[in-house]
C-alpha cells in the first residue's frame, strides 16, 4: 500500500514538473523536479530519482539558474555505475552551465570529457552534442583557432541521417565560429543551413532562439541587411508568442540596440542599453552591452561615457573568462585615451603659443 502511495505522489511531481516546462515556467519545473526526485529516492526508486535530478538540471539551465544546473548535475556525475553515454549528458550540461556563468575553461573540459566518452561511431548524435558544446566554450575562452579546427571536424560528420534539428544547431555553431573567426561568407552559408533544417511548426522555442542568435552574430559582423532584419523580427515575433526568460528578453533588445546603432541611429541605441546594463545578467552579456553602449556614445560624441564603458565592459569580460574580448575593450579604451591626450597636448601648445 505504501509504495502505491509514494508512487502516486512521485507521478503528480512528475506530472506537475512536465506541465511546468511545458509552460516555460522553468523555475516551478525544477522544484517539482525536485520533489519528485526526492519521493523516488525515498522509495528507492533510484532510476527516477536519476531522471527527475537529470530534468531539474535542464530545467534550472533553461532558466538561466547556471549555479543550480551545475549543482544539480555534480550529484549526478558522481554515481560511478551510470553509462558512458549518460554520464556525458551530464558532462554537456555541465559545460553549458559553466558556459552560462562564465567559467569557460571549466566548460570546455567538460564538453572535452564528453567528447571522448561518445567518440565511438555508435554515438553520432550524442559526439555532435558534445563536439558543439565543446566548440561553443572554445569559441566564447577566445581560442578561435581550436574552435574553427573542431568546427571543420563537426561538418564532416553531419549527414543526412542526423537528426534535423541537430543538424540545425551544428550549422549554427558551426556558423558563429565562422563569424567570430571573420569568415562573413561562410558564417553566412552555415547560418543558411541551419535556416533551412529549422522548422517553426516542429519547435517554435529553437526557431526563435536561433534568429535571435543568428541576427547578433550578423550584427557582430557589421552584416545590417534585410536578412538580419528579419532574423530579429522573426525572433521576437516568435518569443511573444512561446515568452521566454530575463536573459532570452535582454538579448533581443540588445540585438535591437545594435541594429539601431548601424542604422545611424545612436540616440536610440544608448536608450536600450543604459537599461540593459543595468540589470542582473550573466557577465558575458554585460560585457557585450557595455562594449556595444560604448562605441554607440562615441557615435554620439560623449567620449566621457565612452570610456567608463569600455572599463565596465574589461571587468564584466575578464568575470566571464573572455581574454580577447577584454583586449577589444581595452585596445578600444587605449585609442580614445590616446586621443584625448593628444587632443590635450595640442590645446596646451596652442595656449602656449598664444602666450
């Protein structure tokens, strides 16, 4: 009678769980989780225990919660009698924690470890996880020679047989590194085909999130046409409708701030980014607003702001373990500082002169 009971409760937890993910209420999800979790491991059910802990880490992750994730995840790396093939999914969703929080040496090993745990050709689907896992942590720690080698690896394996939406989200970072390595074209032709592979009817949450990603990326690259606009309407249409977190929010105004920027409009950059820099987000994001509200003052003529600025943006890069993005910063801070000094230089001469 007690086990029916304790099963019972475990079901509603479950249930309850699912519907909240369902509903993208990711924080009520992962409590549910937990509780499920808990009701298992008192019934000793330990494989539901593993699957509901294994669910309120996803679920804490999709809510931008990167320290929950992770902490949810070493419980469960520490269970020696798990499968190679589970125990690098929780080497992937580590690595995407430590991403989202900044740790980027961290995420890089732990997409590393599951790199070589799927290296056998029996576990295609689960290596592209974990190659594109590895490739994004390379890519955002400024090892872009790494990254662009394991970006030619990844597209060697992609094949008809892939999954679609795998095949999708391969291209896209596969794209990205392109970007970020200055190959427009070829960040251009991959982000094209993860465009085609993605299917708004199929899943509306990965459709929008990669327009979203996508456009910052083209934006990144100087690349304003009427694709990247689209690819900004398209993800913000698609978030009003499925919602999506404080950080899903923020990036789309920030795409929006960039966009007015290149457009010439600096005035209303400044405006979106002021606020956004104010807010509680991940430091990788801050450092890109900040970076960003810096070059719009200067477009503006406030040099004064500029700077403060790009010193905020150094500090919230060096947080998130980004060393070439910091130098960007600081190589940009330098020549204004320069120049304001030249500037200076001059003045006090003339003054002399006049004298």
């Amino acid at each position: 009678m007690r086990h029916q009971s304790v099963s019972s409760a475990y079901a509603a937890a479950e249930l309850r769980a699912r519907d909240y993910r369902a509903n993208h209420d990711f924080s009520e999800a992962a409590k549910s989780a937990t509780e499920a979790a808990t009701i298992a491991l008192n019934d000793g059910d330990v494989q539901s225990w593993w699957a509901m802990t294994y669910f309120r880490a996803e679920s804490y992750l999709s809510d931008a919660d990167f320290e929950g994730c992770a902490d949810a995840a070493s419980t469960l790396i520490q269970d020696d009698s798990i499968s190679p093939q589970l125990r690098a999914q929780v080497h992937i969703l580590m690595a995407k924690a430590h991403q989202g929080s900044g740790q980027l040496e961290s995420a890089a090993a732990e997409a590393k470890a599951a790199t070589e745990l799927t290296s056998n050709e029996s576990d295609v689907e689960l290596n592209v996880k974990a190659r594109q896992a590895l490739i994004a942590a390379l890519a955002d720690s400024g090892k872009l020679g790494e990254a662009w080698s394991e970006s030619r690896g990844l597209a060697s394996v992609i094949s008809d047989e892939l999954d679609e939406q795998l095949a999708g989200k391969a291209y896209w970072v596969i794209g990205n590194v392109a970007f970020l390595c200055d190959k427009i074209d070829e960040g251009l032709k991959y982000h094209e085909l993860a465009a085609s592979t993605f299917s708004p009817a199929r899943d509306l949450n990965i459709w929008a999130k990669f327009n979203k990603a996508s456009a910052a990326m083209r934006l990144a690259a100087n690349v304003a046409d009427a694709d990247t606009l689209r690819c900004i309407e398209r993800a913000e249409l698609a978030t009003d409708v499925i919602g999506g977190s404080e950080i899903d929010l923020l990036l789309l105004r920030r795409n929006r701030a960039h966009w007015s920027y290149l457009a010439g409009d600096a005035e209303s950059a400044v405006a979106i980014l002021e606020d956004i820099c104010t807010a509680t987000a991940g430091s990788q994001v801050l450092g890109d607003a900040w970076f960003l509200l810096a070059r719009a003052y200067l477009a503006t003529g406030d040099t004064m702001a500029a700077r403060k600025s790009l010193r905020e943006a150094v500090v919230h890069f060096e947080s998130a373990g980004a060393p070439h993005r910091a130098q960007q910063a600081r190589e940009l801070l330098q020549s204004q500082q320069e120049g304001a000094s030249f500037w200076s230089r001059l003045r006090r001469l003339a003054g002399f002169r006049r004298s």
